[in-house]
C-alpha cells in the first residue's frame, strides 16, 4: 500500500490514498496541495469515509474549491481546485 501522486494532464494531478484511515488521507491531500499552482485541480482517491468530512473541512478553512464529488462502490473521488 503507498500514497501515489502523479500527474495526469497540464494543471491536473491525482492523489491515490486508498486503504489509509484518517487522518492520513488529509495529511496527504494537504502536502499535495501545498505543490500545486493556484487554478491547478487535485484529485482525490480514498476509501475511508470519514475523510470526506475532513478533507472537506480542510479545503473550507485554506479556501480551496471542491469541484466534485463523486462515491462508487466505496471509493470517493474528491476533486479539488486551488485556490
């Protein structure tokens, strides 16, 4: 199990984090914020449900914009725009 970060297209990346509990899913996300440019989009992959609270809490206090969300099959997909 490992966190993958990649780049997907110009401006568009994707954070893996599938199989982490919290808070290790925020702590991730936050870190891959953290490289980005404002306008860039970060999508996240996870499997832990209570993430998307607090992912979502974290964007709200730094001003990042959720884009979509999106839950199948018990994977949530968060995308995420830096603002």
């Amino acid at each position: 199990m490992a966190v993958k970060f990649e780049k997907k297209a110009e401006g568009h990346y994707m954070l893996d984090v599938l199989g982490y509990v919290c808070p290790h899913p925020q702590i991730y996300t936050k870190k891959a914020m953290e490289k980005l440019s404002p306008g860039d989009v970060l999508e996240v992959v996870f499997d832990n449900p209570s993430s998307s609270e607090t992912i979502g809490a974290m964007c709200e206090r730094e001003g990042h914009k959720i884009l979509e969300r999106h839950m199948e099959g018990g994977k949530f997909t968060l995308k995420i725009q830096k603002q």
